[in-house]
C-alpha cells in the first residue's frame, strides 16, 4: 500500500473544506472545527479512511477488475487521465453522459462508431474519401473521444469508481449505486455521504489534493495488478506442471499396457508360437540344397 502521511496531507492543503454557511450537515463526523468562516477536516480520519480505501481499490485490481476514474472539473480532468492512464485504469474527464453505466449498451454504440471511424482513418480507404467528408469525420470523432475516449476499450462494467466531487458527479455516484458497484470519493464539507461506499474526507477543490489522492488510488491499482498477473502466472506455471505429469502418466501406462493381464502361461505359448514357424522355415531351406544336388546329379546322367 502506498504511503500516506499526516505532512502530506497538510502540504496539498487537504484539510482545507468549504466555508461554514455552505456545508452539508452529514460531513460533520468528520470535521475537526473551523477557522476564519472555513470548515477544517479530521486529518486523522482522512488518513485511516485513504488507508483503507486504497487498500479496496488494490483488492478490486487484484481480482483482474478495473476501477473507473471520474473528475470532469476543471482542476481533475488532466490529473484523472494522467494518473488513470498510468495505471491501466478507465477515465472520465469531459463530461458524464447519462446511461453510461445504466444503460452501457447504447453508449457501447457509440464507442463501437469511435473505433469505426479510427480504423477508418487508419485504412487506405481514408485517402480517397472527399476532404470534406474526411472534414466531418474528424469532427465527429473529437467530439467522441472527449466523451469516450477514456472508455473505449471498456468491455464490461467497472469493479469500482474513484471519485472528485461527489457533488459535480452526482450522476455517475447514483448510477453506481443503482447497479452496486462500489465508489470511492474524496468528499468535502459541501458533499453528502450517504451513497459513497469508501469515503476520502478532504479538499476536492485543491489541485494539489486532487493529485494526492488520485495518484495514491492510481499507485493501488497498479498493486493489485501486479498480484492479479502474479496469480494468472501462478496458475499457467500450475497448469503446465499438471499437463506434464499426466503426459508421464500416459507414456508409462502406454509402456506397460501391453503386459497388463496377460499371465506367464500366455507369454509362454505366444514364444512357442513364434519359434515354430521358425524351425518350420529352417527344415525347408535344409530340403531346397538336397533338392538342388539331386536335380544336378540327374543333368550330369
């Protein structure tokens, strides 16, 4: 797990929340007090619960799943696609669209078109299409990547999304909710609770936290995808030891299948039975030289 420290925390001014009159009331367990007007976050908890989210977004990659980054503010997209990229994880850094979780298999449509118009691009069919049309598709292929760019190679629902502002990603924290898939949310004071499964108490606004944290969910996830590949290594190297010992099976039982119910009285006559044709064949070249001579004699006469 990575390492995660209460100085950390203190330089990317995650303690910093939102001012007292713009609060939610179900974030009070987890602030400390306020100072000048502004809401001051437990770093204490905030500590213990990145612990031991980090520790869930591990598990979730070590069983060959993936987790979901979401942050289309203005401060996470660049952080979200750099520290989602990295780790092989999926990312959502424009704008939510609503179904893409719920209803996957008309977004699955559009991505399909995405990768039409890629291969489309990448064919020697793109040199002879008008510029105009050429024009239209580059159009419309932008305006694809920006919503799904970061999901096009997502074949099936995530093990779990990571979240920056619950309060901006209110669709997508509902979504997951509705389908069960876990969400992990950095949620400051202005931000409700109540749907997150693995809740970051801090600063969503700071870049500096948001990198925090993203990069330390990011780094989990590269954890527990090591231990998922370890594991399928494991598995293949199992698998191959199997396969050989039953291949040594084989070739004894195949040595040894011609002396299986067959007694010492059997072996005995099918020797006898070989040797007499041999005698046989032996007392017929002995009569073929006597033959000879008496046909030689009988020419000299």
């Amino acid at each position: 797990m990575p390492a995660i420290t209460m100085r950390e925390l203190l330089e990317s001014g995650v303690h910093f929340g939102h001012q007292t009159r713009r609060w939610n009331p179900k974030m009070k367990p987890y602030v400390f007090g306020d100072r000048n007007g502004i809401y001051i976050i437990d770093l204490q908890q905030t500590v213990d619960l990145t612990r031991k989210a980090c520790d869930f977004a591990a598990q979730v990659a070590a069983e060959g799943k993936k987790v979901l980054f979401v942050g289309t503010k203005k401060q996470a997209k660049d952080v979200i696609q750099e520290e989602a990229s990295r780790a092989g994880m999926y990312f959502v850094n424009n704008r939510w669209l609503g179904g893409m979780l719920t209803n996957y298999q008309t977004v699955k449509a559009s991505i399909d078109r995405l990768k039409k118009i890629e291969a489309l691009k990448n064919s020697p069919e793109w040199t002879e299409t008008p510029k105009k049309e050429q024009a239209r598709y580059d159009r419309e292929l932008e305006k694809l990547m920006k919503s799904l760019g970061g999901i096009q190679d997502m074949k099936k629902l995530p093990g779990a999304i990571f979240v920056v502002d619950t309060e901006k990603e209110h669709i997508a924290v509902k979504e997951a909710k509705k389908l069960g898939i876990p969400t992990i949310a950095v949620v400051d004071t202005n931000c409700d609770p109540s749907d997150i499964t693995h809740v970051i108490p801090g600063n969503d606004d700071a870049i500096r936290s948001i990198r925090l944290f993203a990069r330390l969910i990011a780094d989990s996830c590269l954890e527990g995808t090591r231990t998922f590949q370890e594991k399928l290594r494991a598995q293949e190297i199992a698998v191959s030891a199997k396969e050989e010992t039953e291949e040594k099976k084989v070739s004894r039982f195949e040595g040894d299948i011609d002396l299986q119910g067959v007694d010492e009285a059997d072996l005995e006559a099918q020797a006898l039975a070989q040797e007499e044709p041999a005698e046989g064949e032996a007392a017929v070249s002995e009569e073929k030289p006597a033959a000879a001579k008496t046909g030689a004699k009988a020419g000299k006469a």
